[in-house]
C-alpha cells in the first residue's frame, strides 16, 4: 500500500502541474470567477499531494488510520478537483460531487491525526 500511495502522490503532483499549465493556456477570456475555481483546485491538489506523500512515507508507522487518511486524500482530491476542474473549465454545471470530495479530504487530515497520535496500536 505504501507504494501505491506514494505513487498516487506523484501522479497528482504530476496532474497538478499538467492542470496549471492547461490553466495558463486554455482560460483566456474566461470570467474570472472560474478562473479563480481552477485556481482552487489546483492549490488543493498541490498541497493534497504533498500530504499523500507524507502520508506514504509515515504509513509503517502509522498502520491502518493511516492507510485509511491517505486513501481519503487520493479519492477526495479526485472527486473534488475534477468537479471543480470540470466547473471551471466549462465541462458541467453541477458541483455536488464536490462537498464530498472536500469532506473526504477533511476525513483525511484527521485519520492522518489519528494515526500519528494513537500510533493504531490498536487496529494493527
């Protein structure tokens, strides 16, 4: 599992900046409150990624909690940044799909305090 967070880490850093760059170039002219929803996703991936990271490297340590926080993150960042992606970019019009992406992130940071806190000692 360690491995696949870790690279499920990467590859949404790798997004990240893939999205930036498309960002920079693909939203010209476009009003400015979806630019600034982009934006949004864009510094959530990036910092999420970083968590999930972290997350990969503490994993050993951190049994199940952690486990669990780090697949929060990786499924929360792709609910809500690609409904907020998709929103900006034009490609819908609905964002319900994003309080649960954003819900599934928070449920993250805390299982990631759990985990480092209680040391799952007792879920190992």
């Amino acid at each position: 599992m360690q491995r696949t967070l870790f690279g499920l880490g990467a590859f949404f850093g790798f997004s990240a900046v893939a999205m930036a760059s498309l960002a920079a170039h693909g939203l010209a002219g476009v009003a400015a409150a979806r630019v600034a929803m982009v934006q949004s996703a864009l510094q959530m991936q990036g910092w999420h990624a970083l968590a999930l990271l972290g997350t990969a490297l503490w994993l050993p340590r951190g049994g199940r909690l952690t486990e669990a926080a780090g697949l929060c993150f990786a499924t929360g960042m792709g609910i809500f940044c690609v409904t907020v992606y998709g929103l900006g970019f034009g490609l819908w019009a609905t964002a319900w799909p994003a309080p649960i992406g954003g819900t599934l992130l928070l449920a993250g940071w805390a299982l990631l305090l759990a985990g480092a806190w209680r040391g799952d000692q007792l879920l190992r």
